[in-house]
C-alpha cells in the first residue's frame, strides 16, 4: 500500500539495494555472510547474482540467498570462505 497525503511533502522511497549500499560493512555482513560480502565487493557476483527466489505450491514465492557454491564453483567458493575466515577445507556458503 501507498499513503496517500493531502498535505506535505510526498514520501520518498528507497530500494533494497540503495539501503544495503549504504549500510556499514559490519552491518552487511551480517546480512550477506563474510564469504558473500567479500565476493561481492570484489565484483565476482552482483546483488543480483545472490538473490534466489523459490516457489511453492502453498505458500507462493519467496526470495532466497544463492549460495558462493552455486554461483562461483566449489574452489573459487573456497576460496572467498578461506580468505575472509582462515579456515582451510569445506567451505560453509
């Protein structure tokens, strides 16, 4: 729904993406992960590469997180997993 007003100014609005972008990098992390973030910030995947939606047949479509797996392969997944925690093996994306 959009208000509508009959006095002042007409609200402005912003998209997911603007509010994400300007948060901190803390604050994006915890939203995207660490192994997430770092690809993104390196240009490996866009925001829009990350998002996923899913269906189903109940309750309708919902919006996912891809994983660093899916979108880059298990070695460049590892990689961005290995170089922002330290951890060597498995990656967790």
């Amino acid at each position: 729904m959009v208000p509508v007003l009959r006095y002042g100014k007409e609200p402005t609005w912003q998209s997911g993406r603007e509010w994400l972008e300007q948060q901190s990098d803390a604050t994006q992390i915890d939203i995207m992960g660490k192994g997430a973030h770092a690809a993104w910030k390196d240009g490996a995947v866009t925001l829009d590469d990350l998002v996923t939606r899913h269906e189903h047949p109940v309750w309708g479509s919902s919006l996912g997180q891809r994983s660093l797996r899916d979108l880059l392969g298990v070695k460049a997944a590892r990689a961005y997993s290995s170089s922002v925690t330290g951890v060597t093996g498995e990656p967790t994306v």
